[in-house]
C-alpha cells in the first residue's frame, strides 16, 4: 500500500516546467518516467518515509517506474543510521541506477562514521561493470577520502580505472580536480605523468581552472600540463 500511497504524493508534487527542464539533463532516462518533484520537496517527503515502519516494502519494490521514485529511494537510503542496513540497501539499488542524477543523490549520512569498514565495498564498487556503481564509488572517495583519511593508496585506485562512458569518466575528472584542491602534492604527479586517458586529464584541468578552491599559482602550472 504504501507504493501506491508513495505514487499518488509525488504526482500531487508534480512541477510540470521543472518536468520539462529536468528531462533534458538526464537523456539516459525515458523523459515518460520523470513525474518532475522538485528536489525539497523529495527530500522532505524521505524524511517522512524514514520514519514510517513500512519504509521498507517501498524500498524492497525494484525496480521502480518512475525517475522520481528512485530519486527519493536514494534519499530515503541516505537517511539510514545503521550501517550495515545502510550498506545492504545501497547494494540491493546500485544495480537499478541508470543515470547520473540518482547515482550522486545517494550519499548515506553514517558512511562518514564507518570509513574503515566502507572501503572494501568502494574497492568491489570500482572495479564493477555498471556503469553508475563505478561512478558511485569514485564519488565515495571523493567524498570521504580526501582530507584526514586521505591516503596516496586511494588516487591511485581511481586513477587505474579505465572507461569508455562519459559518465564514470567525468566523476573521475571530478575526483582529481577536487582531490588536486585539497592534496594537491600528493596527485599533480598524475597529470604530470599523463596517468590518465587524454579527455580525462584535461578535463581535470579544465575543472581545476574554474575552481575558487584551485590557488591561481597551481592554476597556471597545470594549464602547461594540458595535452593536445
């Protein structure tokens, strides 16, 4: 019941001219299965999904029919406090997420206590053949691996992943810029290297370039470190 219950509120929060909007920034998706809720809005609705004692039975009906309903699926996961529940439900929907927007909207609250009991899964992730698990666990140690977990072991995990998708690719570049931010003495040496396949490496730079997190100093070297 709670499906049914679950359907009926997301098309009462429909936007139809954020539909429309939303549908171009996510061609892997069948534009026929955005209902087009606003991101506050499902994330105020997760909350009270969380609650419910019956949370489970929308969680466990995969896969879903609408966009919306995968968008809040991911919320609602991010909410859970146990970490092995946590953990399971993420496992039980990676293999459902079949674009970039909900890949990167799931992101669990409690990883942040459990990194050391976290990173065996992201090593499995990496090395998966979906596409959105990869970009999940590149975004995973983007997220939790780059300030004082950081390890020299973890840009080189990323920096090993070979792809022809667009998508697991541009998380990667994502990745280096942001770890290039915060460690950069510890990761220009993959640039300065040519460690990554060309459109990704200057991607990075590209991103680093536009960043305010990037020192102008840091910016201008790796500007001589585009390949062509």
């Amino acid at each position: 019941m709670i499906n049914k219950e679950i359907e009926s509120r997301l098309f009462e929060l429909r936007d139809e001219g954020y539909r429309e909007f939303q549908s171009k920034l996510i061609p892997t998706v069948n534009a026929e299965t955005v209902i087009g809720v606003r991101t506050p809005a499902l994330r105020a609705l997760a909350k009270e999904i969380a609650k419910r004692g019956d949370k489970d039975e929308f969680l466990n009906v995969l896969p879903h029919n609408y966009f919306d309903e995968y968008q809040l699926h991911a919320f609602v996961i991010s909410l859970e406090k146990d970490f092995e529940k946590c953990l399971g439900e993420v496992e039980a929907f990676l293999p459902y997420v079949d674009n970039w927007a909900t890949c990167d909207q799931l992101s669990p609250k409690v990883f942040k206590k459990h990194r050391r009991e976290l990173l065996p899964r992201i090593k499995e992730w990496i090395n998966s053949d979906r596409v959105y698990t990869v970009r999940f666990a590149v975004g995973m140690l983007m997220a939790h691996y780059l300030d004082e977990e950081f390890s020299p072991e973890y840009p080189e995990i990323v920096a090993r992943v070979r792809s022809d998708e667009y998508y697991v690719n541009m998380m990667i570049a994502w990745y280096f810029a942001t770890a290039l931010a915060k460690q950069y003495d510890s990761v220009v040496k993959y640039l300065e290297q040519n460690s990554l396949d060309k459109w990704t490496h200057n991607k990075t730079i590209q991103k680093c370039v536009e960043s305010y997190r990037v020192s102008e100093e840091h910016k201008a070297y790796l500007r001589t470190l585009r390949r062509k």
